[in-house]
C-alpha cells in the first residue's frame, strides 16, 4: 500500500528503501526453496524457473520498476521476470467459474461459465489496495480490458488503521508506543487478535447491535497503561467516550458490534462510491457480474454491502477460495500471458519537446521564454488517458531532432497526466516519470530520429530509430533516479 500512498516521490532514494531491501529478502527466500528442490535431487536452476509476481494494476510505472528492481536484487533476470496485475490474474482464474445456468440441446440445464463478450466488473480487495477492474471475455481463453482501472487504499488493512485509532482515542499514544518499543511480541499480538475478531465477525440481521466481539488484550498493555497513568485500564474505560460500548474483563476487551461495524466504514464507503461511479460510466453498459477476490473479500461485512448496493441489478459471484483466486491466475498469466489481447490506458503519456511558436496555440507568454527561437516544455503526447491499446504493440512513431548537431547523445523525458490533452509538461497535472538516454552513431550526419512506444505492458517499451543509418535500439524508461 505505501509504494500507492508515495508513488508521487518515489525514487530509488526514499525512505521506501527499506522496503526493497525486504521484497529482495523475501524474493531471495523463494530462490533458496528452488535451490533447495535441487538439492534434494531435482535437476534444474533458477533459469529454468520463470516468475511471476502480482501487483495492483493502480500502481503507477514507478512502483512496478520497483518491484522488477527489488526482484534483479534478488537474482532473477529480466527475462526470466512478469508482472501481473492482480485483478487480470483473478479475472483469468474466475474465468472458469461459473456465473449461470445455460440451456443445452436436448433442453437440459448445466451451470455455465462466462461467454465470449460478456462483460464484468473485478473488485479485487486485498490487505492494502482495493483495484477494480473492467473486462470483457473475447475468446475462449483471452479477456481485454474495457476501462482503466481504478481504486485505492482502502483495504482490509483500513479497517485495522481504525482499530488502531481506537485504541489511540482509548489508551493514548504513550502507551502504545511504550509497548511497541518494550514488548512489540504483545503489541503486534493485540493487533494479530484483532485480525482475527475482524475476519469471522459477521455482518447479518440475527445480530443484535448489542451483541459483543471480543478482542484479547495481552497483559503488558494493561501493564503500561496503569504505570503511564496510574490507572486501571478496566475502570477506565467506563470513563471514556465508549462507556457503553466497551467493557473490558481481566484480558478480554468486548466491542459491541454497533462500534465494531465502524471500523469497516472508511473501507466500505470509499469502495461503493467507486463503484457508484465507475458503473455509471458509458463504457460498462453491458455489465452484469461483479466478481469479488482478494483477502478482504472474505468478510461478509464488504459482500453484504455489495450485495445491498448492488445485487438487485448485478450478479454477484465470489469464487471459492477467493483469497487465493490472484495466486492462482497468476499461474495461468505466466504461462499464457496472451489470455490479455488489450488494456485502457490509465494516463497520457508523452516526450518533452521543443517546437517552433504557433500562433493561436501558444499563448503570447510563451514568446518571451523561447530557447533558440523555439518554445520550450511542450508537452508531445504519445496515447491518451482511457485509449485501448493493444498488447506487445507499438503506438504510431513521432519524428525527432536533437537540439544540436554537435550532440552524441540524447536524452527523452518522458511525462503522464491525468489530462486527457496536457499542452506543456508543465501544467498541473503533469509529472516527469522517466528518462531514456540514446547513445548517436554517426555524428557526421543528420541526426533525426523517429521514436515510438509500447505502452501496453507493466513497463514502457521505446523503439528509436536513427533515419541515417537505419539503426534501431529497445531501451526501457529509468523511472526511479
């Protein structure tokens, strides 16, 4: 969730070092296991064994290089690396599950699956993000995708972040920060506790709102407390704003379900007016399923309020397992990765560049910062924000020439924006992503260039071609320096 939270300062630099560091561990432990099977007398390397790690598909191309970066840390080539994007991997898996009764020949009924042109709505809701995903089946094993994903933190680990500020408005931060730094075995112990509670309780009308959830609290925590104040934690809590709501008895911390469904509010309400507002949208007619996956899609309080909200106009199918449901598709997207035929793209893109002044396009403004009689900053868009693009292919090339002749290298920055026509990459809205440097052959001749994109994957793909000589070189955006 934090690489969603910061992808507007994300560099190789940030604090969120510290998080490459444990993805590498964690990649690097996968490794070992490999190597372990080969130990044990199975006959292969880690060449042999191609990866395949999910991602939210809101992540932006920043937090994706992140995880390639963290994953060559950790020993696995390029080549031998995908990407997949955690709600296509669940929509590839829930493609084989059945969603209705088909008729057959003979007029007998069996449970079918999906048919081609079927369109349907993917809320993957995991511990940190919540991606929705809009897709149509195409073929008998691809999909496509028909609107840019969407979403945002609002994850299962929303609903601890509000137990957490419970606990901040009920014990006080000095408690909680002496037992995170005293006893952190019994401070992540209350929350795993919590954890718990959160995944069985349920969300049904044979619950009364004074019906309780318990919650242990581990002894260190009534320890600290009364030492901090002076003050037991049991005949405090009858003094606080939740008298009446909480009671707490030796270890047991009871909740009355009317205040514990609060802790599912900010995730729930930021996830219905999502889907409020995507289902609006012209290019979802057509849409009967939602189909719901991930770890969070476990709790009956998030399915009862999708059902509430949508099921009188909706089909509703959640797949057995569907905490696992990612994992599994996962696995079919690395052996076919072409079950996806197309994707919506989630920005503009564009290059830096300059150009002669155009009258009545330019403002005036622009004349007095012209560099060498050109306007600068300009703003050379490449796709636009909600285009189909389809995969592996390349976007119409754009010509180029370097600003001097005298240079023997070249570089192209390369900008997104929500905007659908941004004019200068400085505009609101507008953010560097990226660097591509191009090495010059021959210096002695002209030196234009035409440049084109594949945008269609979890990273950018440039195609440069010098017209001189002919030469064509791939390169790939730096985007974390």
């Amino acid at each position: 969730m934090m690489l969603f939270k910061e992808k507007d300062m994300l560099t190789k630099e940030t604090m969120l070092e510290e998080s490459l560091d444990v993805k590498n561990l964690e990649m690097k432990k996968k490794m070992k296991a490999v190597d372990s099977k080969t130990q044990q007398g199975t006959v292969f390397t880690n060449d042999d064994v191609h990866w395949v790690i999910t991602v939210p598909a809101i992540w932006d191309l920043k937090a994706k290089q992140f995880m390639r970066d963290a994953a060559k840390q950790a020993g696995i080539s390029r080549d031998n690396l995908t990407l997949a994007l955690e709600p296509e991997a669940a929509s590839m898996y829930c493609r084989k599950v059945p969603v209705g009764v088909k008729e057959d020949d003979d007029g007998g009924k069996t449970i079918a699956a999906m048919e081609v042109g079927s369109k349907y709505v993917v809320l993957d809701q995991g511990g940190g993000t919540t991606d929705i995903a809009v897709h149509e089946v195409t073929g008998k094993n691809t999909l496509k995708e028909i609107h840019q994903a969407c979403g945002g933190h609002w994850g299962g680990i929303t609903v601890n972040g509000e137990f957490y500020n419970f606990l901040v408005r009920l014990l006080g931060g000095d408690v909680i920060n002496e037992v995170k730094m005293n006893n952190p075995s019994d401070y992540y112990q209350l929350l795993y506790n919590f954890e718990h509670t959160k995944t069985s309780f349920t969300d049904d009308h044979s619950n009364s709102p004074n019906d309780q959830q318990t919650v242990r609290v581990p002894y260190s925590w009534l320890q600290h407390f009364k030492t901090i104040t002076d003050c037991e934690l049991e005949d405090t809590v009858k003094q606080t704003t939740f008298k009446g709501q909480i009671t707490l008895k030796r270890d047991k911390l009871r909740i009355k379900n009317e205040l514990f469904r609060k802790f599912f509010d900010y995730s729930l309400n930021h996830i219905i007016e999502e889907m409020e507002d995507l289902l609006k949208k012209k290019q979802l007619e057509g849409v009967e399923t939602i189909l719901i996956v991930g770890g969070h899609s476990k709790s009956t309080v998030l399915t009862n309020a999708i059902y509430k909200n949508f099921g009188n106009q909706y089909g509703i199918v959640i797949p057995k397992n569907p905490d696992i449901a990612v994992m599994k598709g996962a696995v079919l997207f690395g052996f076919n990765p072409e079950m996806i035929t197309s994707r919506v793209s989630q920005y503009t893109y564009g290059i830096a560049m300059q150009r002669p002044f155009i009258q009545g396009v330019d403002p005036d403004s622009k004349k007095t910062n012209l560099i060498n009689g050109l306007v600068d900053n300009v703003f050379d868009k490449h796709v636009e924000i909600g285009q189909v693009v389809s995969i592996g292919e390349f976007l119409p090339e754009h010509d180029y020439v370097p600003a001097s002749r005298d240079y023997k290298a070249v570089h192209f920055e390369f900008y997104a924006s929500r905007n659908k026509n941004p004019k200068y990459v400085t505009d609101d809205g507008c953010s560097c992503i990226g660097v591509l440097y191009f090495e010059l052959t021959d210096i002695s001749k002209r030196k234009d260039m035409t440049l084109k994109l594949n945008v269609s994957g979890t990273e950018i793909v440039a195609m440069i071609t010098e017209k001189s000589t002919g030469k064509q070189s791939n390169g790939y955006f730096s985007l974390l320096d």
